[in-house]
C-alpha cells in the first residue's frame, strides 16, 4: 500500500499550462487554500496541472474562476 | 532537490554559460546588422557557436547549421520544408509529437500519405518493417535517436541502413536528436543523415529558446519563415545561402552565446566522457528498480539482470520510465515531487504513439532522466524513495542530497 494516507480532494484540470497558473495566482490572492499537482491519470493520462483542493474550497474557487480563467472540469478524487 | 527531469530540460549549467549570456546580454548589438564591434561581438559569437555545435553533431559544414528556438522548430523546417504536396513521409512510433504533429498536419492539409514504422511491447523498433516501407515516392525518412520515454537508442548501423536505403528512392532522412545532442557523439556525416534537428538546451547545457537544424549538402529546405536576414535586402525572395535560408529574423544572439559556451564545454569535457557517465547512472538506476522486484514496471528494452548491464554493448539514454504497483503514474510523480523533492515527469512525454505501444496509454509513466550534474548519491536517494513508495513504508522520507557531491567539478 502506498505510503500516503489519502484524503478527499476536488481537483480542476485545465486545457492550458497559462490557465493552471492563472488559477494558481487568483487562488494564493484570495487565500484559496490547494496546490498545483501534475493531472491525476484519473482525469487524463495526458499531461498537465492540475489545481488539487479541499472539497470545501470547490465553491469560492468557482466562484474566482469566473472571468478569469478557464476550469476543464473539477473532480472530486481521493488523493 | 534532486532533479531528475532532464530529458525537458537541463537544471544546472556549466559557470562560463551564464557568463557568456551576461555578457552578451551586456554588450552584443545584433548580429548581421551592422559592422560596429557590437554587433560583429554578437556576429562572431554566433559563427563560433555554429562551429561548435557542428562539432558535436559531427557535421562538417558549420555554415549550414541553422539556428531556431529549439528542436521542435528546427524539425517544423525540415518537414514542412522538405515534403511536397501529396508526397509520401515513413516516420516511427519512438517519434515526438514535435514530429508527429507537423506530419499530421501535412496530412490533413497538403495530401501527405505518412506511413509508421512500428515499435513492439518493449518499444522495439522494427528496422526491417521500416525499410519496406521506404519506397520509390519517399520524401523523408523521420527517425528520432533515442526515445524520450524509454531511452532506447537507435544504433548507428540501424539508421546507415536506413539512410542508404532512404537515398536509393531519393528520399532524405531526418534524425531528431534531442535526446542525445551533447549526450554521446552523433556522427552526422559518418552515419549519412541530411538533416539533424538539436536542442540546446538539454544535454548541450544552454540556454532555452535555442536550437536548430544541421543541413547537408545539396539537400533542399524550402523556408517556412521568411523575412529580414541583413542581407540581399532588395531580393523579393529569401536568400538561397545557407544559414540566412532558413534564419529569418533576429537570431536569439544572447541566447546563442551561452549555447556557443555550453557547446565547447561539452566538446572539453568530451562526448565520450559524457555519454559514459550518463550510461553508468542509468545501469545503476535500472540495476537499483530491479531490486525492486514486480512492483517496479520499467518500459522499454532493456537488460533483465546486472550481467547484461554491464555488457560493453549495452547502450542507452539516461531516461528511465516506470510505474510502481498501487500508484495512479500522476501521483507517484506528485509523491516524489512533494514529499520527497525530486523532480520528475509524469504523463505523456508527448510521445504518443510510444505510450500506446508500450501499453501506457491509459496509465501514463513516471520518467527519470539524467545529465552530467546528477550524481549517485540522486539516483540512491530517487531509490531509496520508490522502494519506501513501493512498500508503503511509514519510515520518514530519506534525507535530500540536495547536490551532487560525485557530479564533475564545474568548468
């Protein structure tokens, strides 16, 4: 078994490297709390980043990624 | 940190490579335009960039090495610039998407019938299958050196094979090697290839944004950019003469100069000395993943005991790619990354055609890649974290080398 204790996550993918980072920036200025992780192959196998978060955060950052950037979709995964 | 991502890009750079980007970026003007000693400074420096890295890619016409971005760009000009409307390209599944997706677009767009050599489970290349498709008609002949996902290396005899096939139907062979420029001898004119795409920011150890296209002789490169070369500026078309036919624009001369810097370091240091280094890090990583039992899938072609690592004749790039039982490929990279500090590739390497050869479409992989400045102590610890990953031990993370301590000394 792996080592990491896993713990739910809402995870948003993104078409581009630009979007993922846009994301990144409005989140640290608003306090939404997650990190950048590479795109779980649960999404896409393809590469990417991907925005991993508490599932609590999913709101405000729909909320911050309207107008500003744009979300592939958002998953909730066990990460 | 450990890094150990560099088939995308080197991390470290030799000492007189960021000096000479410092210095240009301090006192070049623009190459070609202009004879004021700044801007034959940058002139200059560009020439003997262009002779190094014929040098390394053993190619005896610095003239025609041309310069670009990188090797994506470099290979955008030998396939949109080699291939007429209708005409027919073989290329391979070991191919990047740097070459695949210029292919389909010619495809799609200009009547290009395009033809791919296979590669096996292990991602081994079926020479044969590829000269038989090498017909009468053939354009180009797309071969890449070593793979980008498993570190399969294309052996000189394979690619003579197949240049002296390719040039019996009239049709050019292009060798993409941005894997192995600056890691091992390429031998250009010896193996008989007419176009050589590089990066240089990889194994040669320069800057980004540089990189390019070794042409040879009488073979013919229609431009796909044109514009201002600092000469023949009263001719409508772009200049027949090599490099300026396919060097529109200002050149990145800043750029040029850490690439003219790291290209004579690597030819100091010796591509022999390199590659030997390289290749005893990747039979250490291998020997250390097969310890690892079934838990450790490493793809590609490759030794299954120590005694066939240590064989003189094995060869390889220093690109390892693996996935450990229980592991989504993306979160193993995350693990290593995160909670461990080493850096590595997940994904698709934009390698498509491999990844569905290998299996690992769906899956992706974890790659592993290494350069002059990864040492031992980097590739123990990156095992020493995928046995405790492999195991799900709650022992604490190892601790970080951080450096290199038994990487060569600096220039």
């Amino acid at each position: 078994m792996p080592r990491r204790r896993r713990e739910p996550r809402a995870v948003a993918a993104f078409d581009s490297t630009h979007d993922a980072l846009e994301a990144e920036s409005a989140c640290r200025q608003e306090g939404v709390e997650g990190r950048l992780i590479p795109t779980p192959v649960s999404i896409t196998a393809d590469c990417g980043l991907a925005w991993s978060m508490p599932p609590a955060e999913r709101g405000r950052f729909e909320v911050l990624a309207t107008g500003r950037f744009d979300v592939a979709g958002i998953y909730d995964l066990e990460l | 940190m450990v890094y150990l991502n560099c088939a995308a890009t080197s991390y470290r750079r030799p000492e007189c490579v960021i000096a000479a980007v410092e210095t240009a970026l301090r006192e070049f003007g623009s190459s070609g335009r202009g004879a004021h000693d700044s801007e034959l400074d940058a002139a200059r420096a560009i020439a003997t960039c262009r002779e190094r890295v014929a040098e390394v890619l053993g190619f005896g016409h610095p003239g025609r090495v041309v310069f670009g971005a990188n090797a994506t760009q470099g290979l955008n000009m030998a396939i949109l610039g080699c291939v007429p409307d209708g005409g027919h390209v073989v290329a391979t599944d070991w191919d990047h998407n740097s070459i695949l997706r210029p292919l389909y677009r010619l495809r799609k767009r200009r009547g290009v019938r395009v033809d791919f050599a296979p590669a096996d489970a292990a991602g081994r290349l079926d020479v044969d299958s590829l000269l038989s498709l090498v017909t009468p008609g053939t354009s180009l002949v797309c071969l890449t050196h070593a793979s980008n996902l498993t570190g399969n290396v294309l052996p000189d005899a394979q690619i003579t094979r197949v240049a002296d096939r390719a040039h019996e139907v009239g049709a050019h062979v292009l060798l993409d090697c941005a894997q192995t420029a600056g890691a091992r001898p390429v031998r250009m004119d010896a193996l008989g290839v007419d176009l050589v795409a590089f990066t240089g920011h990889k194994a040669l150890m320069g800057p980004q944004g540089t990189g390019g296209l070794a042409v040879a002789p009488g073979v013919t490169v229609e431009p796909v950019l044109c514009g201002g070369t600092g000469v023949l500026s009263f001719e409508e078309s772009q200049p027949a003469a090599y490099p300026e036919h396919l060097e529109a624009g200002t050149l990145n001369g800043h750029g040029l100069a850490g690439l003219s810097a790291a290209a004579g370091w690597v030819l100091s240091t010796g591509l022999d000395a390199i590659h030997a280094h390289d290749l005893a890090l990747t039979r250490r990583l291998v020997a250390g993943l097969r310890r690892l039992g079934p838990a450790a899938t490493v793809y590609g072609d490759l030794p299954r005991d120590r005694i066939g690592l240590d064989a003189p004749d094995f060869d390889h790039a220093p690109v390892v790619s693996l996935n450990l039982d229980g592991w989504d490929s993306s979160e193993l990279a995350d693990a290593l990354g995160h909670d461990y500090d080493i850096a590595v590739r997940a994904g698709g390497h934009c390698a498509p055609r491999m990844h569905r050869a290998l299996g690992t479409e769906h899956t992706g992989a974890v790659r592993l890649s290494m350069g002059w400045f990864t040492g031992e102590k980097d590739v123990d610890y990156a095992l020493r974290a995928l046995s405790q990953l492999a195991e799900g031990d709650d022992a604490p993370a190892p601790e970080g080398t951080g450096e290199a301590p038994d990487a060569p000394a600096q220039a």
